[in-house]
C-alpha cells in the first residue's frame, strides 16, 4: 500500500486508460494560473491527443497540443508529465482496474503551484446534442478589477440542440462588487475532441468560456478572456440541472457544504465545512466549522429562503447572505454577495446515524481551487480502519517547495452528525461525512493561517 510512484515492481499505469478531462487552478510568481484540457491515457504509460486552454497573467493559450507519460504506483499514487509540466496524483473511483477519476498538483521546478482533478470522459456526450439542457454552474477565481482580489460566479443557462444559449441569470460578487445579470444568452460549441465553447452576452458585455466535457451532464469550465478590467480569470465547473420547476421544496433535508472566500489579511484564507439544514417550507440552517485565517470557530446561522422555478435560491439571513443555484433536490452552487467573495458547494448527505466504522476503507485526496497562492496545496491516499485511526501518504507543494511521499497517521472520532475531528500530534482538522465514499475537511489548527478545503474519496 505504501510502495512509493515509479517503483517498477508496483507499476500500475493499466489504472489510467481512456480519454480524460483536467481542470487545474492556483498560481505562479506573477498571478493566477488556471489550466483546462483533455488526453487520452494508452494504459501502458502514454498520453496522446492533448489539447489544453492555459489563461494566465502573461495571456491566453488556446488549444495547445501536447503529449506525456504517466507512472502509477501500487498505492495509486503516480507521477504525470503533461508537455513540459509535472504532476503528482491520487486515482480513485476505480472499476474494472480503470480510474474514473483523480487529484492531481504540480510537482516541479516551474514555480506554478496549481491543484485539480482529473475525470475520465464519456466521448458519446462529445455533441450538443448531448449537451442540451438546463445547466446551473459555478466559477472561482481572480477579479476582474482590484488586483490579486477573488472572483466568484454561479448562475444558469439552457443550451439548446443547436448551440444557442437562453433563460440565462449569473449572480457575480467580483471583491465585493455584487450583481445579478438576467436575460444571459449566447452561443454554445461542442467538437469532436470533446472541446467546447461558450459565448455569453451578459450586461451589454461579452464573456468567453472554454469547456471540456465529462458527460452529457457535467463538463469543467474556464473563463478564456485576457485578466483586465472587466474580466476575471477563474474555473468551475457546470452541472445539468434535474427535478425543475424547482420550489421550495426542492431543499427538504440535510446536505453537506464547503465554502471558501479570501480575507482582509493578505496571505490568508477563510473556510469553512458543515450541514445545510432545510425543511422544505422555506427555513434554512447552516452549521459549520471555520477556520477564518486562523481563528477556529463553530457557527450556527438560521434564516428563510426561497427558491425561483429555474433553481436560484435567494436567503435571508443577516448581512450578506449568499445566492444559490440548484443542481438538483438539496445539491448547488453558493455565491457570496460578501466583500471576500465566498463561494462552495453542498451536496445531500447520507442517512445517518454516522459512527467510527462510517469512515473506513481507502480514499484518495486533494485540494480544492486555492484561494490565496500562500496555501499548501497536496495529494495523496489515505486509509481509514474503521475504528479511529487513518493512515496515508500526500505529495505537497507549498509555494514551490516539494515534499513527496510525506507519510501520516492520525486518529479521528466521528459523531452521529457526520462530523469528524482528526488529530495528528499538534494538527487538528475537522471533516464532514457526505457519505461512507466522500468527506469535505478543513485544518483547525490556528496557526494554519490559509487553510484549503480537502475533498477525501473513494
């Protein structure tokens, strides 16, 4: 289990086979660096049929070629040269000896700091037909008008068979400058290589998009206009929405959500992990966790809400509350209407009652878009016994500095809740269930100033 990547005798590369897509984010010494594209991994090592869009501080790349090998150890961690970059990454959801999907960081010389996923691509939804419907979404990045600020956008859109865009709303909060755009319409492309594009008429102003398609119901996105005054550089990803008209009660029960924003504080973050409460008449709770540049914290917020036919979600609770856009019944998009520009996700959590032996088997991790270029970003794998002790190895990459194979061991106790503490010596993290195969965990530690978010799968 813990035979380190590149080892020959637990050389694995048959685990990555098919067609991929990649979305990347994070940084180097002049800004954001955000990355999108696709490749097609032999099984035995190669990466052929690269094509992949870059949007940095220097400009835009678009469609750029490339080609690569990859290793993968017998702990399905591996290494991963992609043109003249390499990476570290974690492969999980495996069927069939096959990895559906996998957390990848760069693990170089470059001084790039970026963190993503990879996720194994379905070539018959590479078709607008296949991508006709109703989506929500959601994007993270740099703003488009106060330097080194965040960026966050959710919203919806219908795509039509022939590519036209309608029935579009975008809800934006570019460093604490908040807007709602309705009427949102536009063009849609879909090649052959699973390539896509967008073209977004939005306030008088126009908005471009490149995607590369999972499936017919999701596909990683990443703006492509050049970071100036008017446009920002982010990512995300857009999910095809199911079960609208949606109402009120399309948030009945209790999800799992993960939310991050910048602070006043340069060099720090602000995270937080926990339950979305909602009763499906029109009464949220949030319970969450927060790690807000280092002071640790519980919170509780109550409030109402109300939900529009096409899924936006409007709250009212005190200052600020956050918009949503529903992807399904107690699944979406948050979008912060806050000067530090949260945003997050949630997803339905299991039943419950949780317990020691609902946190058990092998897992791979990863982190989440960074906020701040400050934050270390890893993955690695992970495995839990069931009755309170995790062990793993994580690769690290903290602003430059490498740290490959670090192994640790932790004991954690889970509550009926689903919300977990873990502690390692001095370290302390708090999780939160979605279910048995997936967790959403942040550092509790205070002198973890710019924690991420850290999604642990099976």
């Amino acid at each position: 289990w813990m035979k380190p990547p590149g080892n020959a005798a637990g050389e694995n590369s048959g685990g990555r086979k098919g067609p991929y897509a990649s979305l990347l984010s994070g940084c180097d010494a002049s800004g954001p660096v955000e990355r999108a594209g696709s490749f097609t991994a032999d099984g035995s090592g190669n990466l052929t049929s690269g094509l992949e869009d870059i949007n940095t501080t220097s400009g835009v790349l678009t469609s750029q070629s490339f080609t690569g090998s990859y290793v993968i150890g017998a702990d399905n961690r591996g290494t991963l040269a992609m043109g003249s970059s390499t990476f570290q990454f974690a492969v999980g959801s495996i069927s069939s000896g096959v990895s559906a999907k996998a957390h990848i960081v760069e693990f170089d010389a470059t001084g790039t700091n970026v963190v993503g996923v990879l996720e194994k691509q379905d070539p018959t939804a590479f078709t607008l037909a296949a991508a006709a419907g109703d989506y929500a979404f959601g994007f993270s990045g740099e703003s488009s008008s106060v330097n080194g600020a965040r960026m966050v956008l959710g919203g919806r859109f219908t795509v039509a068979s022939n590519g036209a865009i309608s029935n579009g709303e975008i809800d934006a909060d570019d460093a604490g400058s908040v807007n709602n755009f309705t009427s949102v319409t536009g063009t849609a492309t879909v090649a052959a290589s699973g390539r896509g594009t967008t073209t977004l008429s939005v306030n008088g102003g126009t908005i471009h998009t490149v995607f590369f398609v999972v499936s017919a119901n999701e596909s990683l996105y990443m703006g492509i206009d050049a970071l100036s005054a008017g446009n920002g550089v982010y990512t995300g990803s857009a999910l095809k929405q199911s079960g609208g008209p949606f109402s009120n009660s399309s948030l009945n029960g209790t999800s799992v959500i993960a939310v991050q924003a910048e602070t006043p504080t340069s060099g720090t973050t602000d995270v937080q992990v926990g339950t979305l409460t909602t009763d499906g008449s029109g009464s949220f709770t949030f319970a969450t966790d927060e790690n807000n540049a280092g002071v640790i914290s519980q919170n509780s917020v109550a409030g109402t809400y109300s939900v529009a036919s096409n899924g936006r979600v409007t709250l009212v609770a005190g200052k600020h509350a956050p918009v949503i856009y529903l992807v399904t019944a107690n699944e979406g998009f948050l979008v912060g209407t806050d000067p530090s520009a949260a945003g997050g996700f949630f997803e339905p959590q299991a039943p419950g009652p949780f317990s020691d032996s609902s946190l058990s088997g092998n897992y791979i991790s990863g982190d989440m878009a960074p906020v701040h270029s400050t934050s270390t970003l890893s993955t690695g794998v992970a495995s839990a016994n069931g009755t309170g002790t995790i062990t793993g190895t994580k690769d690290e990459n903290q602003s430059g500095t490498l740290t490959a194979g670090q192994t640790f061991s932790a004991t954690y106790s889970v509550a009926s809740s689903g919300r977990v503490t873990v502690t390692s010596g001095s370290d302390t993290d708090v999780m939160y269930l979605v279910s048995g195969s997936k967790a959403v965990m942040i550092s509790t530690k205070s002198t973890n100033t710019a924690s991420t978010i850290t999604v642990l799968e099976k």
